[in-house]
C-alpha cells in the first residue's frame, strides 16, 4: 500500500461534497469527512431506513478503520452485535466436522463481530445529525465541470457540490455514468437470505454454523438483539429468479430438502416476504475510481463476492483512506489520486481472492482430510494476516 503524505492542511480542500448512498460506506464516509469541518450531504433512495440487508461479518481491518474514524463506535457495535467464539463446520445431517476458536482479538486486537446491516446502518446514522441525511432521492446522474458537480435525482431538485462520492453499491448509478460498464458480473453463486428474531437452540449464540452440502452451503448466525441471519448459496452456472415470494420460499426448502430439520426449521420460520433470492456479483476491477469531481466507494468501486467477508471491512478501509487523503493533499486532484493510489491495489487483490473463495466453497475437496484446519491455516495464514492485519496509522 502506498503511503499517505503526513502533513495535515489546515483548510478543507473541498467545503461542499454529495455523498450518494446511505449504506455502511456513505455513512462512515461522512462522519469522517464531517470531522474535518467539511459540509456534507447525504442522498439515500430508499424511503425511510427500514429492515434490510443481511448479517454481516466485522473483522479486525474493518473495525480498526471504523473506531479510527469515529472512536468508541466498536463498542456500541459490541453490543448491537454479537463475538463470534466458535465457528462450527457441519455436514448436511447435522453432524460437527469441526471446531476452530476464532482466534482473531488475540492474534489482530479486534473480534470477529456479526451485526445485521440493518443496525449497522442505524449506529452510523445516529453518529450524524438527521437533516444531513436526505432519504427518497433516487440518483439518476450527474454532471460535472471544472466548477462543480451538479447530481440528478427522480423526481427531486438538483444538488450542486465541489465533489460527489458514489457510495450506492454495486448497481452504482454513479459508476454507470462515470464508465458505462453495464450489468455486474455473475460469478455462479446463487443467494438466499433472511435476517429474522430467532433463536435456534441447537446452536449456541457465540457460534457461527458453516454447513456445507453438495455445491450448496449455508451459515447461520446470531447478530444480536435476538436476531439470527441465514445465508444459503447454491453453485448454478445460470440463474433464474422465482416469480413471487412464496415461489422463493418453496424453492429454498426444495434446495435443501435433503438437509437436517435443525437448518431447515430457520428457513420454515421466515415470513416469505422477508427471504431475499439473488444472484452473487462483481465487477472486474478498474484502474480509475475517480474522474474530476466524482469518486466512487466501497461496493460501487470493489464489489466483491461474501466469501471473505471483505466487503463491508474494506469498505471502512476506503472510508478512512479517502478523508486522510482529504486532510493531507493541497488539491483535490491530488488527493483523489493518493486514495486511488492507496485502495486500487489491495482492494483487486481482495476481489479476486473472494471471487476464488466463493468456488472453493463448492470445491468436493473442501472438507477432505487433506484440507486440514492446520493445512487450511498454513494456505492461507499470510493472506489472512495481510487482509486482517491492516491499521488505520494516523488518526482522523
Ligand atoms: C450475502 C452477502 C453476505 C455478505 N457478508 C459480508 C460480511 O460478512 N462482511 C462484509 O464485510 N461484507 C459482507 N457483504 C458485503 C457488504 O454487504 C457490502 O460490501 C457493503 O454493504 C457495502 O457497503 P456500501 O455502502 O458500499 O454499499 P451498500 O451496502 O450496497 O449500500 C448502498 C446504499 O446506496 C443506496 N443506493 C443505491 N443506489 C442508489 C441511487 N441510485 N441513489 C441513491 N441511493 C442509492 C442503497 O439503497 C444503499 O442504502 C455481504 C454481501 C452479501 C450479498
């Protein structure tokens, strides 16, 4: 990773920036760039916040970046979310492969947390004052000259700002517009999910269950406040998506017909209209994030299949790079380039290792005995270390 000019400016570089996306990465974002005095604005499509998106895996890089930015927040996320202890290898039937201690605080100073996106979303919005946050505006474009950046929205006022930050995922509008890319890239993984209140008493609360079946996979786990998430992916080289609800239910209870009640009673107990059926996607990765006055973040710059659990962890990473860079640059042009030149890199090689990971899960090989918890560590040890292992080094 390149490093990041340690002189702090007293002046911000930009005073009005448009952030568009309240997910995990907006937010974050604009506490930290609010912390330099700089007027920010959030644009959010959705309505209101409302129960949505799935339990999320925190890991030490993601929440080093989080507390470097807004201090003491880990804590709050502590007790929204919940420690993994154990993560449990299961077989279809039900029975335990194996168990490892997740070893994380010990070996990288921070859990592994597990918090549903939804509560995640509302520790970092009440970390902001609310007329900052502008919920149903649906971005649709932008323009931008060497003055500023005019954003479009349906059906509302057009904002002007000095800089725009596109933190709207992976169907990133902002993207679109910047590259013209098209449709994400399906990688052949295919997505059921619900986060629901639930207690599974099989499963202990401070134990993540990875059970793993023929080309198919599911975890559960608790993310606090009473609720467990589930996950299930399926290998399926194309993909269909089901008519209505009740068509995603049956076929989920289908997929696992042949699995252990213990998991499948999770599945039986979730309303219909609250399991999400989805295609897993990436993007291939860019060599620019950014074009005059707008830049991308988090998913809308490295979308990334969940099979590390990185997307959300890096995107925190972005978040605290992009406003270092804010506060130690002379121009916006510069700082914009030093964020590129410290996340491209590590953010690719990350996305193509989930991508990897993703089809590993698939692989018949997986839970062989050769595959060892000790042989697994070895592959992978550095890998780990160099992903988790990453420290914010100048605070915001
Ligand atoms: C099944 C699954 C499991 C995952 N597990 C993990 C995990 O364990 N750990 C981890 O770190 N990551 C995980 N991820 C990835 C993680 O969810 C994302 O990386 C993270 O949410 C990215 O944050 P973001 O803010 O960039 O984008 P998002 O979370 O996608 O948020 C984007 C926001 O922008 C809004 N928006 C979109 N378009 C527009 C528009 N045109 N105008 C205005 N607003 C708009 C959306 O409504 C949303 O609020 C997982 C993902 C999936 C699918």
């Amino acid at each position: 990773m390149n490093k990041i000019p340690t002189q702090k400016l007293s002046k911000p570089i930009v005073e009005k920036v448009a952030i568009v996306g309240a997910g995990p990465g907006g937010l974050t974002t604009a506490i930290a760039l609010q912390s330099q005095g700089i007027d920010v604005q959030i644009y959010e499509k959705a309505q209101e916040f409302r129960p949505a998106g799935t339990g999320l895996g925190l890991a030490p890089n993601g929440l080093n970046s989080l507390d470097a930015i807004a201090p003491g927040i880990v804590e709050t996320l502590k007790s929204s979310g919940c420690q993994v202890i154990h993560t449990v290898l299961k077989n279809i039937k039900g029975e335990t492969i194996r168990t490892s201690q997740t070893k994380y605080l010990e070996q990288y100073g921070q859990p592994l947390l597990t918090v549903w996106w939804y509560h995640l979303q509302q520790v970092l919005a009440s970390k902001l004052p609310s007329d900052i946050i502008h919920l149903n505006h649906h971005c649709i474009g932008f323009d931008q000259d060497d003055n500023g950046v005019k954003i479009h929205f349906d059906g509302q006022k057009s904002v002007d700002a000095d800089l725009l930050i596109g933190a709207d995922g992976v169907n990133s509008v902002v993207r679109e517009t910047l590259f013209a890319e098209g449709k994400p890239n399906y990688i052949g993984s295919m997505c059921w999910r619900a986060v629901i209140k639930y207690h599974h008493e099989l499963f202990n609360d401070y134990e993540l269950i990875f059970v793993i079946g023929n080309k198919q996979f599911m975890y559960i786990v608790n993310v606090g406040g009473g609720y467990t998430s589930w996950i299930s992916r399926k290998f399926l080289p194309d993909y269909s998506l089901s008519q209505n609800a009740d068509e995603v239910k049956s076929r989920i209870l289908q997929e696992l017909a042949d699995w252990d009640e213990s998991f499948r009673a999770v599945v039986e107990a979730t309303p219909s209209e609250q399991i999400l059926e989805g295609p897993i996607c990436d993007r291939p990765p860019l060599t620019h994030w950014s074009q005059g006055r707008v830049t991308l973040l988090g998913d809308a710059a490295h979308p990334m299949a969940p099979a590390m659990s990185q997307g959300a962890n890096t995107t925190f990473e972005d978040a605290y790079e992009l406003a270092q860079c804010f506060s130690h640059s002379a121009t916006l042009e510069e700082a914009l380039s030093n964020y590129e030149q410290s996340r491209i890199d590590r953010t690719k090689i990350i996305q193509a290792r989930s991508a990897w990971g993703e089809m590993r899960y698939y692989d018949h090989t997986f839970t062989s005995p050769s595959q060892t918890p000790q042989r697994q560590m070895t592959l992978n040890d550095d890998f780990h270390k160099w992903v988790y292992s990453y420290k914010p080094t100048v605070a915001s």
